[in-house]
C-alpha cells in the first residue's frame, strides 16, 4: 500500500469519525417510540453485538483468503467462482435491499425542509454520482498502475536485449531469444494488469462496505431502547459474516503483501464495533431525526449503495459470468447462478430484522 493510498484511507476514516458530531445537532423532530429505554440493558446488547460482530466480520473476510491454502478453494478452481456468486449476490442485496432503501428514508424524511429535499431525488443521484465515480476511479487507477507495470516490464526487456546484443557472433540466437523473452514478457504483462484489476476492485469494495458499516454500528450503539437492539445483532452479526465472506474472496485474489491484507482485515472487522463504541459514547446527545444526522447518514448510505451496486454488477459478476471458463461449463454456470441467488435471498431476509 502506497503513501497516497494509506493518506487516503487516514483521512476518509477522519471523516467518518467526524460523522457524530454533525449527526448530535439539536433534534427538530420528534423521535419516534422505539419502546421502553433500558440503559443499563441495552449496553448489556451493544457489548455483545460488539463482541459477535467483531468476530463474525473477522472470521468471515478470513475463510477466502486462508481458503488459497486449499487446493479446491483456489481462485482457478470451480468452486471458488460458485462462492464469490454468493458472496457477490450478498453485496448486491446489501446495496439494494439494506442501505439504499435507509437512505431514501433519511433524505426523504419529514423532519427536513420542503424545500429542497423534498423537490428532488437526491438519493437517487447521489448513488448514481457514485456508481459513476466508482467507475472512473477504478478505470483510471487500473490504467495508471497497468501503464506503469507495463513500461517497467519494457524497460526490463530493453535491458536485457542490449545486454544479449553485446555478445559477438550469436546473432541468431539472439533473435529467438528475443522473441522468446517477448512472448512471456506479454504473458507476465497481461497476469500483473488482471492482478492489479483485482487489487483496486478490493480496496474499492472495501470503501464502500466501510462507509455504511461505520453509520450501522453508530446508530446501534446510541440507540437505548432493548427492544430495538436485540434483534439486530443476530441479522448485523451475519450480515457481517456475509459481507466478510465477499470482501475476503476479492481480498484473496488481489494477492496483497502480508501486512496489506493484515490492515483491510482488521479495517473491515473494526469498522462496526468502532462504530457502536462511538454510538455509546454519543448516546446521550445523538439525535437520529436531527436534520443534520438525517442529511448526513442518508448522503453516505446513498453513495455506498451506488459503490456497492456498481462494484457487485461490473467488477464481480460481469466479470465472472463473462468469463470464458464459465462460458464454456453449463454446470458451473447453473450453480453460479443458484449460488447468485441463494446469497442475494439471504441476505433480502435479513432485511426483515436489520
């Protein structure tokens, strides 16, 4: 990971962390009865939502990447395509059927002004003005690191040719080595340029999934009523396994440094127990129905659902279900497609309780 990636990542989860202050502004809207407040028994919830979110999430994004030690869970292996369908199915329903549809109730909610929230569809465009973004962010950063793989690859060739050129009186051998040398230099070139596809697909999913997880746990933890919270932790602990298991798969092929793939771990894992600790510790002055809360939450929830909806079509099925090997099995192609629908049916009935 790059100085510009890691100054990035620092200062958007400066930002998510400044989420609470602007969402604690004075209430100007009643706060609906949720049920009978427990203080002391809904912290009793969010230490265990905390402790089970914290391990589903990590357990989840582990298995694909310790699955490469398997010889049947490897990335070229049939099965590896029928689990990254499901955990691309999982993505797809968290964008549509999870945040999106909170994100229309915040920035339609009648506790903002008429005028302009109420005269256009903001959710709508901000989500497609961040599938858009999402998608010129990865086709420039792809095309930056493959032009720069690229021209180390040439300058490494062109080496190697001035160093062949000067032995005298192996003309011949020279030509067919050169050819030789090119022909696999292309090959390398076109592995490295699917490999850093990969990477930039995971570290984009991963901001997307990282924006809304964030908003999940600050809106478990400063809520006080037991009634509310109990029933989500067992829909956020497995929407945490779920989402987990799909990030690890993209984790998994990206083939990231040691010490990368250790940070977008414990990213990830972190990102929802932090937020419930900051939820608990704004309980007392955290107003969900506040104007500047509802603006907030419903503008990020927006954009993640565009992130995820992109990245879940274009960079994991598309992809996927294009690709000639699935082309060319029907079996593989039946069972990427139940395994499509049963994870996007999964987590569509989470959304009963979470």
């Amino acid at each position: 990971m790059n100085k510009f990636q890691k100054n990035g990542l620092l200062s958007f989860f400066c930002l998510l962390l400044l989420l609470p202050i602007f969402a604690s502004a004075e209430c100007t809207c009643d706060v609906e009865d949720e049920g009978v407040n427990n203080k002391s028994k809904a912290l009793k919830y969010k230490l265990g939502a905390f402790a089970s979110i914290l391990v589903a999430g990590a357990v989840g994004v582990c298995i694909p990447i310790l699955g490469k030690t398997i010889p049947a869970l490897q990335p070229d292996k049939n099965i590896f395509f029928i689990v990254k369908a499901f955990a691309a199915g999982v993505i797809l329903a968290t964008g549509f059927i999870h945040v999106l549809p909170d994100a229309f109730d915040n920035l339609t909610s009648p506790c903002l002004k008429e005028n302009p929230w109420g005269k256009f569809p903001f959710t709508g465009f901000v989500a497609m003005m961040a599938a858009i973004g999402t998608l010129m962010v990865d086709s420039i950063a792809t095309s930056y690191f493959s032009g720069s793989h690229f021209n180390k690859a040439q300058n490494q060739i062109n080496g190697d040719e001035e160093k062949e050129g000067q032995h005298e009186g192996h003309v011949h051998v020279h030509t067919h080595g050169t050819h030789g040398h090119s022909h696999g230099s292309l090959d390398t070139n076109s592995a490295e340029s699917q490999l850093l596809r990969h990477r930039v697909i995971s570290k984009v999913l991963e901001l997307g999934i990282v924006v809304h997880s964030v908003i999940i746990g600050i809106s478990l933890g400063a809520s006080e009523s037991p009634e509310t919270i109990r029933p989500l932790v067992a829909a956020l602990t497995f929407h945490q396994f779920f989402e987990g298991m799909g990030l690890g798969g993209c984790i998994a092929q990206a083939r990231e440094s040691r010490i990368t793939t250790i940070i977008m771990v414990l990213f990830f894992s972190l990102t929802t127990p932090v937020g419930i600790a900051i939820g608990i510790g704004i309980s007392s002055n955290y107003k969900e129905n506040s104007p500047s809360a509802l603006i907030l939450e419903g503008t990020f929830n927006a954009a993640s659902a565009g992130i995820l909806i992109y990245m879940a079509l274009v960079d994991l099925l598309a992809a996927d279900f294009m690709n000639p090997k699935m082309q060319k099995n029907v079996k593989l192609q039946i069972g990427a497609n139940a395994s499509l629908l049963f994870g996007a049916g999964c987590m569509s009935l989470l959304a009963k309780w979470a």
